[in-house]
C-alpha cells in the first residue's frame, strides 16, 4: 500500500501532467478530403458484343456414315433386314434448270450437282432471301442436299444425280468402301470441328485422311503415320486397326487391336498426334484409299451460335465523354489473347496478366481511369499502369466470352474531424477548468484509496487544493 508521500507525489504529477496531456489528446482539425463516387452504373456487356462463336455438340446420326459428295459408299454388310442405313443408288441425268423457277427434289433422299465450268447463282428450300454463289473449293458449282428444291437465278443445263433406295439395308457396325479409287469428299451435313473415323488399314497401300497419310508394307510391319508434305513418318506399331480423331487444331492417331461394335469405345494403346496442316472447322474431308475400310463413330457438330468480343476496342471516352470510370470484368467464359489499356498491351496466361511484377486475375479485375488535373491516371485494380489525355480506351486483343459493369465515377469532399498532433486544444480557460476536474477527481478518488486517515486526507486537500487555486488564477 502506498505510504502518504507517494500518494502526494502521484497528485503533484497528475495535477500538472494530466490538463496538458488531456490538452495535446483532444487537439482536433477540419480536413477536407477529396474521394470517387459512383453516379451511374452501366452493364457494357452486350455493347462489346461484335462477334460469334460457335457451339459444337457431339452428333451421332446416320448421315455421318450416308453422305459422299462424289459417290456412294460401298457398305460392307448388306442385306433385306431394316435398319437405319437404306442402301441407295445413283442416277445421273442432264438436266435443264429454268432461271427463276423452283426446282423439287423432294423425292429423292440424297442430290448433288457438280459442274466445274459453270459459276452462277442458286436458292435453296425455298428461300429466295438468301442466295448463294456457287462453291469454289474444286472451282465451279458443287451443291447437294437431302430433299428440298433449288432455284438458279438462270437458266442452266447441269449433270444433276439423284439416290433413290434400293430396298437393301446396310449393317453399319461392318463400315463402308470407299466406291473408286481416287479422292473423295467425305460431308455429314454440318460444319465439323472434330469427326472419330475407325480405319481398317490394308497393307501395300496408302490411305489418306485430310492431311493424313496411313501405311503399313505387310501384317508384320509397324504401321505409319505422318502429314504429307510435313515432317517425317512416324510408327505407331504393329496395328492393323486405328482410331484417327480428326480435329480443329490436331490429328490423333491411335492404335487399337479388334474392330468394335458401333457405339462402343476401344480400347487405344499408342496414340501419335500432329498438328492440322488446314486448321479450322470443317464440312468436308478427303478420304482416299479403296482397299481400306472406314467408320465414322462420331462427330463433333455445329449446334448454333453464341455472341462474343473478337478484336474490339472499347472506347469509352465516346460513350461517356470526359468522364472518370472504374470497369469491372465480372466474369470470363472466354479468354482472349491480350488487354491493350492505355496504349499499354498485357499478354493473357491462364487467365491472368502481369502488371507491374504483379500476377493479377482478370476475372474480378478493375480497370479505372481517373481524371487528375489535365490527364488521366490509369489503374488495373490499385495498381498504377499510366497515363491518357482522355479516359482510357481498352482493347480486347483475340476472341472474348465476358461480362462488363462500368462505375461512372465523380468527385465528392468530405469534411473529416481528425486528431491534429502537436495542437492544443485548450485555452486558459479550458485549461483552468480540466485542471479543476483533475484536482477534484485525484481528491476524491486517492483519498478513497487504501486505509483512510486524518493526515492522508489533509495532505491530499492542502495539494490539491493548492493546485485548484493556481488554476482558478488563470481565469
């Protein structure tokens, strides 16, 4: 317990300590801040919107294993049991197409015309809204289709071949021939970005797919693979059945030792890939080799269309003129190739962009450009990237899947009361009255503070009483 002479030193210090230090504590200042606020919201999701990217689904119908541009294909098992696969034969006939008036092919289940040396103008089903100029891949006219009718804008004599079913059905599980030597187009009806082909391969001859050539000299010898024209040959191994999946991007070429049921997936053991020579989706494919047996197991198809961002730049100075913003990217399906902010171009890794030695992920990201005096100061979230004389315009480098939210920013000053170091916050007369409360608190509460006594008392009154009287003098 405290003996009287530290209780009276304790009141002498606080007397003095406590009024100047309450005075520094409670020294305060008006300060005027400056910070950004939204003063509209904007969704720019469908203004970037300038492009369309396809939705491909996997199809498995019978025109994948029906349909050749130059002939018909030669099932392997045929016989009067029904199944999904008519065999049909073909006719040719030279036919005479009056300009300007439809012509039916309705009856027929399959119908081409080609014709190198004629080039022209037809309409399709009907549709005299659309017309179509005649194909060039091979030069000159190549149109078939299933049923329908075709106008020509005029009057032509063309080879028209029609297919008619000849009452026999083909077991699709046993695949098809090629009908000739020769190359021929291979089409299922749809635009393609992969299509699963089982190929029986013979030996001492070539069999090409696309790009792709397929050989093997005897049964005992390894099987190769390689893209004509491109690289070298490569073995795949003693195979006598493949699983070529054919695709946008890559070739794949697998080996598989028994021919399966259609619908059932082999079993693959070494697999060689190559890149596409012809990349890009496809409605057509080159197939060549009469002694080989082909089947087509699958196919990745053309569904429709989904709008997306390809190679656009967002100009916002010309939406929102001389405004500040802050952008947000919500969220990415697609992720293109790079960002151009400022006039400063960010490559895209896995989603992400280095900024300043920084790692940021785009998707949540903000982009803001804030008016500073004469120029705007460029953000990708708090990170500083530059500098415009107008609000930045960003480029979206490549083919986008994203959504935007744009916050057109303002300025708004707010008054902040704040603590204000090395003030005072008292005057003589503030400083007087603390100085009272403190001698009375220290009165009261050390003279409750351990045994009471006469003597304690009266030496804690003389202090603070004196110590009172010095203050009321400052008033």
């Amino acid at each position: 317990m405290a003996s009287i002479k530290a209780l009276a030193a304790i009141a002498l210090t606080l007397m003095i300590a406590a009024p100047i230090g309450f005075g520094y504590m409670f020294a305060t200042e008006n300060t005027t801040v400056t910070s950004w606020e939204s003063e509209d919201r904007v969704n720019l999701s469908d203004t970037i919107l300038n492009s369309e990217h396809p939705i491909y689904g996997e199809y498995k119908g019978t025109s994948n294993n029906t349909l050749l541009e130059t002939g018909v294909m030669v099932y392997n098992t045929i016989s009067s049991t029904d199944s999904a696969y008519p065999v049909a034969t073909p006719t040719t006939t030279s036919t005479t197409f009056t300009g300007g008036v439809w012509f039916d092919l309705s009856a027929y289940a399959y119908w081409k015309i080609i014709d190198p040396n004629v080039n022209g103008m037809y309409y399709l089903n009907n549709d005299s809204s659309h017309g179509y100029s005649f194909s060039t891949t091979y030069g000159g006219l190549k149109v078939a289709g299933n049923e329908g009718s075709i106008m020509f804008a005029s009057t032509a004599t063309l080879p028209l071949t029609t297919y008619t079913y000849s009452g026999d059905y083909a077991d699709i599980n046993g695949g098809w021939m090629l009908p000739a030597s020769g190359n021929h187009q291979w089409i299922n009806g749809f635009s393609n970005s992969s299509v699963t082909i089982l190929v029986d391969v013979p030996v001492n001859s070539a069999t090409y797919i696309g790009g792709l050539q397929l050989f093997r000299s005897n049964s005992t010898s390894p099987l190769t693979a390689w893209i004509y024209g491109v690289g070298t040959a490569q073995q795949l191994g003693q195979y006598q059945y493949v699983k070529v999946t054919y695709g946008m991007d890559t070739i794949q070429v697998a080996g598989i030792t028994s021919w399966p049921a259609m619908g059932t997936s082999p079993l693959t053991f070494n697999t060689l890939t190559f890149d596409n020579p012809s990349p890009g989706a496809f409605t057509e494919l080159r197939l060549s080799g009469s002694a080989a047996t082909f089947r087509i197991d699958g196919a990745s198809v053309n569904s429709g269309t989904f709008p997306d961002t390809k190679d656009y730049t967002l100009n916002m100075d010309n939406l929102f003129p001389g405004k500040s913003y802050s952008l947000k990217l919500n969220s990415i399906g697609i992720y293109g190739d790079s960002l151009t902010i400022a006039g400063e171009t960010f490559t895209v890794t896995n989603g992400r962009i280095s900024v300043d030695g920084s790692n940021v992920s785009l998707k949540g990201a903000t982009i803001s450009s804030k008016l500073n005096g004469s120029e705007y100061d460029v953000y990708v979230n708090a990170i500083k990237v530059g500098s415009s004389e107008d609000p930045a315009s960003i480029a979206f480098d490549g083919e986008w899947s994203l959504t935007l939210t744009a916050d057109i920013l303002k300025t708004v000053e707010n008054t902040n009361t704040q603590w204000a170091p090395g003030e005072f916050a008292f005057d003589k007369t503030d400083f007087a009255a603390c100085g009272l409360l403190v001698a009375g608190a220290l009165l009261v509460g050390l003279g409750m503070y351990g045994q009471r006594s006469g003597i304690k008392f009266g030496v804690l009154l003389l202090i603070c009483g004196g110590a009172a009287l010095a203050y009321l003098s400052f008033v």
